[in-house]
C-alpha cells in the first residue's frame, strides 16, 4: 500500500496497488475489481503446481499399469489362466443372466437394508434403556448383538437357509430367498445395533437434561433431541454397513435362489469355465462403487462441517 497526498495536502491510502476496490468514480460507484499482481502470480503458481502434480500421478499410474501387465501376461501359466478366467465368449454368455440375477441382489438389499436400520435402532434403544425395570430387555439385547456379531454369516445362512426347512414347521416358509434374507437382516442388525448405540451414547447427556428441562419426558427427549443427533452422526458407519450388505446378499446363492453369484456357478459348472465368476464379480464392483463415493462425500462433508463447527 502506498500513500499519496490529495488536493488538500492530507495522505491517503492508495489501494489500486493491492487491489482493492479503489474509490467510489463520479456517479457514486466503487471502481471495479482489480486483484494485485501478487494475487495474480500466486494463483498462477497454484494452477501451475497442481498440473505438475496431476502429470506426476497420471504418469506414476501409467508406469505401475504398465509393469503389472507385463508381469502377469509373461508369466508361465498367463496363457491358460487367460482362458480359464478371461474368455470373450464365457463372458458373453454369462453377462445377460447375471445382469438378470443381480436384480435379486438389488431387492434383497432394498428389503433387508430396510428391515436391518429398523431392527438395529430398535435393538439400540433397548441396549441404551434406564432403570432396572429394563435390565432383563437390556440383558437380552446386549446377548443378541454378542452372539450375531461373533457368529459367521456363512453359518448363519446354513443354519436359516438349511435348517429351518429341516424342521417342517407348519407355516414357515421354505423359500430360500426369504430365509437368506432373514440370515442377512439377524447377523446386520446387531452390526448396525452397536452403531446406533454409539450414536446415541455419543451425545452429550446435558441434551437430554435440556430437553426435560423443556418439559419432554425421556421418550419425548430419546425421539425428538437425542436420535436425530446420533443417527446423523452415524450416516458414514451406516453407509458402510450397506456396502457390505450389498456384497454379501450374493451368499443366499447357497441355498438355490439364483442370483448374479448363482447364475455364475451354473454356467461355470456346464462349462467348466470360470470366466463368469469374474464377470459377477465385476458387476457386484460396478454397482458398490457408487455407493462408496457417495459414502465418501458424506464422509467428507460432514468432516468439513464438524472442521468449521456445524451442526452435526
């Protein structure tokens, strides 16, 4: 900033040289923008280093793409795996009836999911209940969560998927599509159960002191002031354990529901071919990378608003 001197001898700031927006002309309005060279040349040294970063990491990308093709398609056996697990016509044929089975997939995530965040806020709220009166309900919540967290979900669904029709129960369904997804929703449950807990745990106790100085009782208070503040706080974890939902729902192939993993498995038995593992594989990727970005932005969004010290 310079000074100079006015009309009437008194010094002034002269701010055109730092860019400022300079005085107000004759009509009565300020003089347009004019960032300083010192802006200018910052700026440009900014876009200018972070070109030469993303040259430097497109070219690190190229060169490590590059060595792992070389090393896998010189390898010995590179010949015969490519025919085992990479042939254009194995894929082909496998495309259309996993694309067709993956719409079981899509319906048991939407299903389960559903059933998984009710039950798991439910087992929640009983884990995170008051008073002695509810020490049997928070006993048999705390054991439900201890025994579906500890117990393998591949055992889980031989047990629902298989034992259950075992038993011939009059009115239960055989099906395995509704059995696998009950094995899906008991084992996510007490996952998404010990989320909601730390949700709720992790709000401050004076909200809920606040709220019943409000004049809300502890059901209003848990409703109204202290679930919505751990649910929101829980959305990443949450979204998270949907991602892995949406993976394992291909496990209910076990019991003979044909789905995207199931349809594989027949072409791959009939052909000996293991080109349409791959290809399900690829499909079940294609359609969890959406939802991991999405997890990440809310991720990040949220992290940015708890930098700056916004709601959560």
């Amino acid at each position: 900033m310079t000074l100079t001197k006015d009309e009437s001898g008194r010094e002034g700031a002269d701010d055109k040289g730092d860019g400022g927006h300079g005085d107000a002309g004759p009509g009565g309005e300020a003089e347009a923008y004019v960032p300083s060279r010192r802006r200018i040349d910052r700026e440009a040294y900014e876009r200018a280093r972070s070109r030469r970063a993303t040259a430097i990491a497109a070219l690190s990308t190229l060169v490590t793409g590059v060595v792992l093709y070389l090393v896998v398609v010189n390898a010995p056996g590179w010949p015969r795996t490519k025919e085992t697990f990479f042939s254009g016509q194995y894929a082909r044929e496998a495309l259309p009836k996993v694309l067709e089975g993956l719409w079981l997939n899509v319906r048991l995530l939407l299903v389960c999911g559903a059933a998984v965040l009710v039950l798991g806020m439910l087992i929640a709220v009983a884990r995170t209940l008051r008073g002695p009166v509810f020490f049997p309900l928070r006993v048999l919540a705390a054991a439900y969560t201890d025994f579906f967290r500890g117990l393998p979900l591949i055992i889980n669904l031989m047990i629902v998927v298989l034992g259950v029709p075992a038993l011939r129960l009059q009115g239960v369904t055989v099906d395995p599509v509704l059995l696998g997804g009950t094995a899906l929703t008991l084992t996510y449950s007490a996952y998404v159960a010990e989320v909601f807990r730390a949700g709720i745990e992790s709000v401050h106790p004076s909200q809920r002191a606040a709220a019943r100085s409000l004049g809300l009782n502890n059901r209003q208070a848990l409703r109204y002031v202290v679930l919505p503040q751990a649910v929101r706080r829980q959305v990443p974890p949450l979204l998270n354990d949907l991602v892995s939902l949406q993976k394992d729902t291909g496990l209910v192939s076990i019991g003979g529901a044909i789905d995207a993993v199931r349809a594989a498995d027949i072409i791959v038995g009939r052909s000996l071919n293991y080109t349409p593992y791959i290809v399900a594989g690829l499909v079940f990727v294609a359609l969890t990378i959406p939802m991991t970005r999405f997890t990440d932005w809310v991720t990040a969004r949220m992290d940015r608003k708890r930098a700056q010290g916004g709601s959560l």
